[in-house]
C-alpha cells in the first residue's frame, strides 16, 4: 500500500496553497472567524453577567472621537516632553477606530457586527443547504413524480422576486435575527437544489450504485451514504459562495431596519454612520465599509478558486 | 413549435397555482390578520372583526365549517396556573378555579362575556374540553331558553363537548352546570360559515381573478392603482439600467475572451469580483455622498427632470455589473474552446470576424436566456436606488410598505412580479427553443 493517492480534497488545496492570493484570502477568513468567536463569547459573557456591554454603553463625553491615529498620539505631553513608546501605545490603543454619535467604540460594534454576520452565513447555510440538498438527491434519485413534485416547488420559489420575498417573509415573522435567518434561508436553497438534483441524477446510472442497489441497499442509504460523498464538493463551493451573499443581505435588511434590533450588526452601523457622513463623522462609515468589502472579498476569492479546484464545470451553471 | 408552446403553457398553471399558494401561506396563514396593525392594539374586538370581515379574515384558511370569532376569545389552561388570567366563564363568584381550570358547579350560571353581540340567525358553536368527577350536564342558554345541552360523563379522561346552537335574540349566553361539577380546560367560540368552501383561500383566488388586489393599510388607496402609477417611474430607472447594464458587460466580456488568460482579462476578472464584493448599499452611500453632495455633479434627490436619474442608473450599472460581467465570460470563454472557433481561425478569419460572427452569436443563446428571465425584476424597481433617491416607483413603495407592516401592498407587488416572472420563464423557453432547435426534441 505504498502507492500515493491524492483525493480530490488533498488536489484542491494544494491547487489552493499554490495561490498567494487565496492564502492570504484564507488569513482574511480565519481573521474573521476568530474575531466573530471573540465577539461571541463577549456577548455571551455580558449577557451571563447581566451587564451592558461596552459596545453598547452610551457615553455623551466621548462622542465623535476620531480613530487613534488622527488625534496626533506623538503630540508632546503636557509638560513639553517627547511622548515615550509606552505613551504612544496606550493613546493609539484607546478607542483605534473612533467613536460613533453615541460614544460606542467603533472597533468594538464592528467586532460584534463581524459576529452578527457569521450567525447569519452559518445559520441561513444550515437552513437552506439541507433542504436543497435532501430535496435535490431525492428528486434525483428516485425521479418521476417526486422529481416533478421537488421541480414544482423550486420553479414557483424561484418566481417570487428575490430580495422582495426575503423582505416579505421577514417582515410576516417580525423583526429581528430569526427573520433575518427565514428569509434568507427559506429562499436560497434553489440553486443548490437544482445543482444536486443534476448531478444525483447523472451518478443514478453509475456502476457503483448499480452495485449498491443490487446488494440490496436501501434507497436511503444509496443516496446518503454513496452518492452523497460524491456530489459533496458542490455543497461545500455553495456554502462559500452564499456565504458573502447572505452577509450582504444581513446588512441590507438591517439597513433597512426589518433585521437586527438592538444589537450592532454592520447593517446596523452602515445606517447609522450614514446620517453622520453628513456632519463630517467619515471613521464609523469607512470602518464598516472596509470591513464589509474585505471580508465578501475573501468569501468570493475563495469560493470562485474552490470551485475551479474542485469543479470547473460549475461555472457556467450559476 | 406550437405543440412545445402549447405543452410549456400547460406548465405554468402548477407555477401559478404554486406561486398563489406561497403567496397564501406566506400573507394569511403565516402572517394572519392585519386588523390590529391597521387599527391599532386598542382597537375594540368589534371593530377588528368588522375589519376581518371586510377583508375576508374571519374566515377558516382553506376550508371547513367553523372559523373562530372575535366575540369570545378562545381560552385554554395552562395546567398549573392558578390565577386566573382570563376569566372568560362568567363574573359570578361562584366560578371557582381548580389547578388553574374553571369549574361550573352544579347549579352554578355563568355568563358567557361577549365582546359584541353574536349575528342572529347565523349557526354558532360553543366548544368545551372538559371532564366531570361525577358526571354532569353543561347546558348553554340563551337569556332564559336553552338552546343546548351536552352530557359529560364521570371519568378522570379530558373529552371534547360541542354545543352547537343558532342565535335568535339579542340576550347574554348563559352556561349551566347540572348535576355533577364539571371542570372545563379550554372553551372555545367558533361561528358557521356558509359553506365548506367559503374559506380565505377561496376568498383570496376569487379576489386575484377579479383582479383586485386589496387596499393600503397606510393610505387606504387601492393596491392596483399604486402599481399602476409607480411602475411609470421604476422602469424609467431600471430599464436604462438593464440596457445600460448589459451592453456594457457584453463587450467587457468579449474583450476577456478575446485576452483570455492574458492580463487585460485576469485585471477585469478581479475587477468584477471586486465590483461584486462591493455591497449595493455601500456604492448608494458613497455615490450619493461624492458624487451628488460633495462634488454636487447630480441632483440629490427627487424626481424632477432626467437628470435625476443619472447618478441612481450609473450607480445601479456598476452596482450589478460584476455578477454579470464574471457570467457573460464565462459563457463567452465554453465557447472560445470549441471545435469552430479553432476551424474559423485555421481558415483565416480576423479575430475580431471570429468573434463577433461565431462566437457572440453562439454564446447570445444562454445571454437570452438569462436576460428575459430578468426583464420581470425590472419591474419592481430597484429597492434601494429609489427610496435613496425619492424616485416614486415601486421599490421605494414597497420598502415603505414592508416597513409600516402594509401587508396588502406587499402581497400585491410580490404577487404581480411572481406573475411576471412565470411569464417571462414562458418566454424564455419559448426564445431558447426558437434559436437552438436542438432543446425542442428534449
């Protein structure tokens, strides 16, 4: 058993590493994560201790402070002194992107909308991408009147008009994450749904299934257990792919004011920090914004290499 | 042809039947009545139910006999509950409670306290859930007259009791207790419809095809007359937009084609991702903000002259210009590999004869496809874009809808362009089977 075999996984990330631009994507994306853990434990953490959260203390005094680098930290300390490292550290440290309208520091709600944002990519996927998988491979698989039954239902949710139906059922379930996660989920699983149920039907022919059913497996177990493993590289490009999308929509709809109540998600700042670019308040706007763009950056970046490494064919199905 | 039209066509009545039923379960049954958020939380029980009944809520959801009424608030224990926080049997002292359940002792007269009074001559049912430790006989009466009686027979099991009866007078419900003590755990007060079908489900298709969308909540005008005046105004905005949109990415396309996996074609790759990247909200913000306030080379808002569209189409092409510039690439680069794009260059063409006469005619079946099936969105408007811009079209009208809670016009405008959109699926299919004969023989 000497002999070196690579799956296809092991390929599509050598394919990956051998790419500066996806690693550095990757950084980006690992960022992220630790950062939305980070905002959760402290959101936790206060929430178990029954405190407001700093991020959330309202302080008049402290408003409209720029970002750390724009309050001259090398200015001499009042007794005319040169401003020592440690000195410099500690003013560049003290609220490093500013402070919006209220007195809120900025770094610390962009942290908790960077949490806000991973809840909704990761709870929409696990609403819509098991639907559309369980939906699509059982379509495929069994074919006739299921097929026509699963072809029905995705051809009428796919006529609703996007982004208004997202709104729609948001606004039937009321205010707040859980519309946030309806909406997007319930609506989102049709192109995955009809990505699987292609390819389950292409793999229903194949030799090994034919083996497998002549063995007499269950169709249940045929379709999860065999072909499942084998269609699984299109889940995992459509959850990389949908990921930013849902951020994108998250932002939107609390922009809006039909998503997150209450808490500092980036839809929520972007709305805020647009009334004061009026006034000249231009740190709270482009922290968000930067952010924003970075990080759905790196989601398509890395979703668009995954899907060449791991299907090429994909990309003119979209 | 005409078979395949005639086939497709059958095809979209399950997708409108489906898209009715979405809209149905997303709007009435998920949604449920919009009386309180019309009429506001104090509204008085009869008002609600006056609304209901105009708008056909009061009604079962798909079908049956027995919808609930207002006039009784249906009421349940909670076991274990023992103040009692509705106490919908009787005000008389005698209603003791047991574990948070009412108990009719024998004897006892409970007045039923309805909100307003029940319509005469129309069927009502009173519904108990209900157990008696001796046995016993709930009697419903109407001022002095019973009008129905039902028998609970001794056991410790929880049994259902219906007490159907018809209002004749205008005099208080009064429930009796005989015999044995009964304790009751729910009670419910439903009304007959006039028959099984007479449900919201019916109510709302015989309101579709009459063509009458419903009323705003907000402004009481009708929801066919807003479309009809906002949809002027949004497709100024995005027809321009899709125009605009498309050309551009077309070309932008054919030129990755022609640089394929050189640099210009990498740079606009990575310049759609980019563009993509960029949240829609984010280009409105900083449009608005540079380009209209800072550098005031465009009107900030309103909708007075053309010029106020510029800067609201231009932000909308780039906008949705990544997606579609990646998409048409990608089409146009399966077609640059293939077996007659090597033939015409080994014969001698010029590139640009290549392309413009072999590929983009190839590649426009797909490039059709997709667009038609887009043409629908147009009509909504563009959500954003017009709310920021105060352009009076239908994407500003439905964000302010979905904001107030206007459900009527949100229904209205998602049904309208769920419609559109199985049409426009029609057309397509039918432009797809016209250029490529090839799709008519699947």
């Amino acid at each position: 058993m000497n002999e070196k075999g690579t799956s296809l996984w092991a390929t599509a990330w050598q394919q990956l590493r051998r790419r500066r631009m996806i690693c550095s994507c990757l950084w980006v994306l690992g960022a992220f994560l630790v950062l939305a853990l980070y905002g959760e434990i402290l959101h936790q953490w206060y929430r178990f201790k029954d405190q407001t959260p700093p991020y959330q203390r309202v302080d008049l005094q402290k408003r409209y402070i720029p970002p750390s680098v724009f309050r001259h930290p090398l200015a001499p300390s009042p007794d005319g002194a040169l401003p020592g490292l440690a000195t410099v550290a500690c003013r560049l440290a003290n609220h490093p992107l500013g402070t919006d309208n209220l007195g809120r520091d900025v770094l610390q709600r962009t942290i908790q909308g960077a949490r806000i944002a991973f809840l909704v990519g990761v709870v929409t996927s696990l609403i819509a991408i098991p639907i559309g998988v369980v939906l699509g491979c059982v379509a495929g698989y069994f074919g006739r009147w299921v097929d026509d039954l699963v072809v029905w239902l995705y051809t009428t949710v796919a006529c609703m008009p996007g982004l208004l139906f997202v709104l729609a059922i948001a606004m039937v379930v009321g205010k707040g994450l859980m519309g946030i996660y309806l909406g997007i989920g319930l609506t989102t699983w049709v192109g995955l749904c009809r990505l699987v149920r292609a390819e389950v039907m292409k793999h229903r022919e194949r030799a090994y299934v034919m083996a497998a059913r002549s063995l007499g497996f269950s169709s249940g177990r045929i379709v999860f257990r065999h072909i499942l493993p084998n269609v699984f590289h299109i889940i995992i490009i459509t959850f990389s792919l949908r990921f930013p999308a849902a951020i994108g929509t998250e932002v939107f709809m609390s922009f809006l004011g039909i998503g997150v109540q209450g808490e500092p998600s980036w839809g929520v700042m972007v709305s805020n920090a647009r009334l004061r670019l009026w006034q000249g308040v231009w740190w709270e706007m482009t922290a968000v914004t930067v952010v924003i763009v970075v990080v759905v950056l790196a989601f398509n970046l890395v979703g668009d290499a995954l899907r060449d490494a791991l299907d090429p064919r994909l990309k003119s199905q979209e | 042809m005409i078979r395949f039209i005639i086939r497709r066509l059958l095809y979209l009545i399950p997708t409108v039947f489906g898209v009715i039923l979405i809209t149905f379960i997303l709007f009435y049954a998920v949604g449920g009545s919009p009386a309180s958020v019309a009429l506001g939380k104090n509204a008085s029980p009869q008002a609600l139910e006056e609304f209901d009944e105009q708008k056909g809520f009061n009604k079962p959801l798909f079908a049956g006999f027995w919808t609930d009424t207002r006039a009784l608030p249906a009421w349940e224990s909670k076991e274990g509950m023992s103040s009692p926080a509705v106490l919908p049997v009787g005000t008389d002292s005698a209603a003791s409670s047991g574990g948070g359940y009412r108990r009719v002792m024998p004897g006892g007269r409970y007045r039923l306290p309805t909100a307003f009074g029940l319509r005469k001559g129309t069927a009502y049912r009173l519904r108990v859930v209900c157990r008696s430790a001796e046995g016993g006989v709930l009697r419903l009466m109407e001022g002095t007259d019973a009008v129905a009686e039902a028998a609970v027979t001794a056991g410790r099991g929880w049994t259902r009791r219906d007490l159907c009866f018809k209002v004749e007078s205008d005099d208080t419900l009064v429930l009796e207790g005989l015999q044995g003590g009964i304790e009751l755990r729910s009670i419910r007060l439903q009304r007959r419809v006039l028959h099984v079908f007479d449900s919201q489900l019916i109510h709302f298709l015989g309101k579709l095809l009459r063509w009458d969308l419903g009323e705003s909540i907000a402004t009481s005008q009708k929801v066919t007359t807003m479309l009809r005046r906002g949809v002027g105004p949004s497709l100024l905005l995005t027809v321009p937009i899709f125009v605009g949109e498309l050309v551009l990415s077309l070309s932008l396309a054919l030129i990755c084609a022609y640089f394929r996996d050189r640099w210009p074609d990498r740079a606009l790759v990575f310049f759609s991702v980019a563009l993509l990247s960029i949240n829609y909200l984010i280009w409105i913000i900083i449009g608005q903000f540079f380009l209209a306030y800072k550098l005031s080379w465009f009107p900030i808002w309103g909708m007075e002259s053309w010029t106020n569209l510029l800067l609201p189409v231009f932000i909308g092409i780039v906008s949705s210009m990544g997606a579609n510039l990646r998409f048409y690439r990608t089409i146009m680069l399966d077609e640059m590999y293939k077996d007659y794009v090597r033939t015409a260059f080994a014969k001698g063409r010029s590139p640009a004869g290549v392309l413009f006469g072999h590929v983009l005619p190839n590649a426009m079946i797909p490039v059709i496809t997709n667009t038609v099936v887009a043409i629908p969105f147009l009509y909504t408007g563009s959500l954003l874009l017009e709310s920021f811009f105060g352009i009076p079209g239908l994407g500003g009208m439905s964000i302010n809808a979905i904001n107030s809670s206007d459900v009527e016009v949100v229904r209205g405008v998602v049904w309208v362009g769920a419609l559109l959109y199985a049409g426009a699926s029609l057309v397509s299919d039918i432009c797809y089977a016209l250029v490529d004969p090839r799709v008519k023989l699947r």
